[in-house]
C-alpha cells in the first residue's frame, strides 16, 4: 500500500501583490506525475485546501482539475479540511467528487464511523483503514460551560479531540477484526503539536484555547498524516507522526526549506518506509540583508536565479542606511536591470529602543495587508469571537480582490 501525504497548498493565496495561479499549477500538475510514477493508491491533502473560506474562482478551477487528473490515474483522493477553508464550501461538491474516486472530510461529522475510511490498492482489495481528522473546531466537540478559565478550556478541548481520536481508532480496530486483514491504521490532523516549528505563514488555529496537542495524545496508529505546519519535520522524533509541510514557500521566512510531499509505504499491516520526493521550486525567492551599498552587490547575485519570465522575488532588510525617510525608492533603483522584484523593504531594527523609534518611520509599502489590520486591531479591546469575526470578513475581502487583480 502507497500513500501520497500532502498539505497546506492554500490555493488562491495573494502574496504581497502576487498571485501563485502558477506556481500551484505546476506543483499539481507534478503531484499527478508523482501518483503515476510510484503508483500510488492513495493521496492524502491534510487540511488548507485553499487560503480562505471564499477562494477566488481561478483557485477552484485548479482543484477541480487536479481532481480530474488525478481520477484518470486510478489514485484515491481523500481531502481533509483545514482551519483555512470553509466547511460548507468544501461540502458542495462532495457528493459529486464522491464519483471521482475523491473522500471529502471537510469537518467533524455527528456518525464518527463516516470519519473512517476504507483504502483500496488498485486491484481494488483493501489496503488500509484511515481514521479521517480534519480541523477540529471547538464547537464541533465540546460544548461551553459558564464559569471555565482559559486552562480549563484548553484542557477541555485537549481532552475532547483526544477522545476523538480514541473513538476512531477504536472502530477502526473493530472494522480490522471483522475484515479479518493485517490492514495499517492511519490517521490524520490539522492542528500544532507541541514542539513542532512553524513560520510566519501559519495562523494561530486554538487562540487562547489549545496552544498545541500533545504526540502523546495520538492514538496508536501506525501513521499521522498532519497538516498546518509548513515546514516538513517528524513530531517528537517519531517516523510514523509526520507534517508534510506546505509544497511551496508561502512566507519568506521560509525561502531556503526544501518542500516536499511523503510517500508513504506499508507491508504486512505496518508502516515499511517514509521517503520524501522533493518539490521543484517553481518561482525562486529570496531574502537579503545589509546597507544600500552591500544590496546592490546581493541582488546582483542573486538575480542569476531568475530569468526574465520568472524573476527572484525579493525581501529586502536594509540595515546602516534604515534612517532615510525615502529608503524604498532607494531599494527599487538598485533592482532596476535585474531579473528581480522587490515584494517587500525592511527597516532594520537593531536594538529595541530603535525599533521603537524607527517603526514611526514605516510606511505601508513595509507591511502587509495583514500587518496593517493586526495592528489596528490591537488598539481595540475585543471579545476573541469579535476578533474571529473580523478577522474572516478581512480575510475575505482581500480574497475578493485578488480574484479582481
């Protein structure tokens, strides 16, 4: 049995004034080849379908494509929801994508035995039992009582998706007894762990509820496909629980990661192997520091990476020269020739009484969209459900627009 684990390809997602309409085409198009060549039963997406909850239509052409490539090569699909993606819009076309081959678990179901999937190999014998976890939200498991601390609901909660996951695990054992089959058992999640490490483009999914959950909570499965950390890495050094990461860099501070998909084989109703296939990167970013002198000499260098079709994308940290009121138009000029765009300029802060200082020089240009709305919501004293809330309408406006660019 052969299962392909991915996550987190945030289709739709709008980076600093760009799209990833082709970057994400290409990876899919490359996953597809990927399932053909390794023959591969099953594909698991843990979580983050889309960036948000109204992905813009370009980015649901792309799923649906993906869907119907993926369908020609007899491979399985099954698709978990994710903190980023609507639970209703992901229901839709389940049904539908339920005659491609394609699982939908886009949240936590009222029967927990429809969470438990059946894997098939191509000869269509089963092959291994997945206890299907999406994003759990906390409404979905537990219920609110007056008078609880904010420890009180992080135990809870903690308490209540490990019961979750015992419930699963318990019928899918019950499921393997009655096939009478040495059959794997899998499991899936999208949510932190404790100690995993993540970037600046992972969201806070458990704010001030459940920080992380701990490995040891997991059940005994024989392999946790995990989605929402971009960064692929073991948790707890364990070779059966695994993050997959994101399949391209969706943040700067995660240029340099070498992204990729795990492939994931059992033999004789256990886990044989877990062997990373490397992503290519399909749109090369960067990220220099130093003053204006030395920057001129960095993008130099690093423009050999691009080409005039697909130039580097680039985050500049100016450092020395960060007093000069008109330092972007500066940092732009030095760009001028090469196969290079500056997507965003950094002040650097080299002590912290000068961040202090200097944050007053900042411009627009130097912040994110989210940036700016995080900081004029911190001036507000709101209820965390007001927060939510708020922070799903700006998200959805700025979906909106970048369908519009």
């Amino acid at each position: 049995m052969r299962i392909l684990h991915t996550s987190d390809w945030h289709l739709g997602q709008h980076f600093l004034g760009k799209n990833r309409y082709d970057e994400h085409r290409a990876f899919l198009s490359w996953l597809v080849e990927q399932a053909e060549e390794h023959r591969i039963d099953a594909v698991i997406l843990a979580g983050d379908v889309f960036d948000t909850g109204t992905p813009p239509s370009y980015a649901r052409e792309l799923y649906n494509q993906f869907v119907v490539e993926l369908q020609r090569t007899g491979t399985h699909l099954v698709v978990l929801g994710g903190n980023h993606d609507s639970v209703a819009m992901l229901n839709e076309s389940r049904e539908l994508l339920g005659c491609l081959n394609v699982s939908v678990i886009a949240g936590v179901l009222a029967e927990p035995e429809r969470q438990l999937l059946t894997l098939h190999r191509r000869n269509g014998e089963p092959g291994a039992l997945l206890c299907a976890v999406p994003f759990i939200r906390s409404r979905e498991v537990l219920e609110s009582q007056a008078g609880q601390s904010g420890q009180d609901k992080q135990q809870a909660l903690q308490q209540a998706i490990a019961d979750h996951y015992r419930t699963l695990f318990e019928l899918a054992e019950g499921r393997r007894a009655q096939l009478a089959a040495a059959l794997p058992i899998l499991a899936t999640g999208h949510l932190a762990t404790v100690g995993a490490s993540s970037s600046d483009s992972v969201r806070e999914i458990y704010i001030g509820t459940l920080e992380a959950f701990p490995a040891a909570a997991f059940p005994a499965a024989d392999y946790i496909a995990l989605g929402h950390i971009h960064r692929s890495q073991k948790v707890a050094g364990l070779e059966h629980v695994r993050y997959c990461g994101s399949p391209i860099p969706l943040s700067f501070d995660e240029v340099g990661q070498q992204k990729e998909v795990l492939l994931a084989e059992f033999a004789g109703g256990s886990l044989e192997r877990v062997t990373p296939l490397p992503v290519p990167l399909f749109q090369p970013l960067a990220r220099i520091g130093g003053n204006l002198q030395e920057l001129g000499a960095a993008m130099v260098e690093v423009a050999a990476n691009g080409s005039e079709n697909r130039p580097v994308w680039l985050e500049v940290t100016v450092t020395g020269d960060d007093y000069l009121s008109d330092l972007q138009p500066r940092v732009q000029a030095l760009a001028e020739g090469l196969a290079l765009e500056v997507l965003l300029v950094r002040r650097g802060r080299r002590e912290q009484a000068a961040a202090l200082t200097a944050e007053q020089r900042e411009t627009l240009s130097e912040l994110t969209p989210e940036q700016v709305f995080a900081r004029r919501l911190a001036a507000e004293t709101l209820a965390e459900a007001d927060l939510a809330a708020l922070n799903g309408l700006h998200a959805e406006v700025l979906a909106a627009l970048g369908e519009e660019a």
